[in-house]
C-alpha cells in the first residue's frame, strides 16, 4: 500500500512522493527533538513557528493537489473549489494518512458560517509528545489553516480546541474567520472545551 505513494531511489538515498516531491521518513525521536529544540531557543514563539510552518506546507501542498486533481478529475479545466468537497478532501487526506500523519473526520456542518471543524486520531505530532498537558498540534492547525484558505480563496485560520497531549483521546481543531478562531482561542484558555466552543459557535 506505501507504495503507492512513495518511491525509493536507494542509489540516491532519496524517498519521492507519487508526484515527486522529495519526502522523509522520521522518527519520533526527531519530532520531540524539534518541538522541544525550538521551544528551548525561542520560548513560546515555537508554537507561532510551526504554525506558520504548516499553513505554508498547506497552501502548497493544495496548490499540487489541485494541479493533480484537474488533470486527474477536472479535465483539465475544473479546479477542486469546483468538485465535491468530501471527494475533494478524503482524496486529499489519505496519502498523508498512510504517511502516518493520523487519521482524520472533517465535519462541515458549520461551513455555511465559514466554520469547519477537523478531528484526528494519532496526530503524529501529539502522540511522540505524549502527555505534556498543553496543545502542541500548531504544525497541523497551520495546515488546516493553509489548506482551507486556499481552497475557500479567503483567509482562514485554525486553532486547535483538544489536543490528545492534554488527556484527550483524539485532537480537534477548528477552522474558520480570524476573528472566530481568535474566539475560540479565548474561550480555550478560560477552559472550554471543544464540545463547549462548538456550541459557542452554534
């Protein structure tokens, strides 16, 4: 099944994803070391960095899925804003599942608002840090972030509402308008939780 989506070059000692990109397989050890590293160097602007991180991997990241997809799908003419969101996003989301980036839902029934909420099981992120009390998925809430405002063509931000590293069993996050998020982010930090801010939303 990996196969399908990586390519190994071992004359090179490179991996390529299915449309090319170089890629790297990872261990635990290296994402704890780079969380804690950056936090170490800069303090709380770490979490600023790896969201900033992820919302740039997210916007390219669509910007070749949706080359992908018009010549795949669209017929060269549509692009994914133009096809059905749920195709458009398990398409999407399955490579980077088999990459071990975790398993996700997206539930959409707020996206008349501009609201979009995800959840993941095994954050790839959340669970190499394990139980340190505190949400620490920002790479994956910047990519939300990046993803959805290229493929609403606004800008969006996210926010992570539950995080599996503060005794929660799945992280989620929520997607929408700065000043939504940045409602949700006070609400998070009087204690909310996510059902509660969702409800907020509602």
């Amino acid at each position: 099944m990996a196969d399908d989506f990586f390519r190994n070059d071992p004359s090179k000692g490179m991996l390529y994803l299915r449309d090319g990109q170089r890629a790297a397989k990872v261990s635990e050890d290296f994402i704890v070391g780079m969380h804690s590293g950056l936090e170490e160097d800069v303090g709380d602007a770490a979490n600023l960095i790896m969201y900033k991180c992820g919302r740039e991997w997210g916007l390219r990241d669509m910007k070749r899925f949706n080359d992908r997809m018009r010549h795949e799908f669209g017929g060269g003419k549509l692009d994914i804003w133009q096809m059905n969101p749920q195709f458009v996003f398990e398409t999407w989301w399955w490579p980077l599942t088999i990459q071990g980036w975790g398993a996700w839902t997206l539930d959409v029934s707020f996206h008349q608002r501009g609201i979009v909420f995800a959840e993941i099981r095994n954050s790839a992120v959340a669970y190499s840090m394990q139980r340190v009390g505190k949400p620490v998925c920002h790479l994956y809430a910047g990519m939300f972030a990046g993803v959805m405002s290229y493929f609403e063509r606004t800008q969006r931000e996210a926010i992570e509402v539950q995080c599996y590293s503060m005794g929660n069993d799945c992280c989620k996050f929520m997607i929408g308008p700065e000043k939504q998020v940045n409602a949700a982010e006070f609400w998070r930090q009087e204690g909310a939780t996510a059902e509660e801010i969702r409800n907020k939303v509602g």
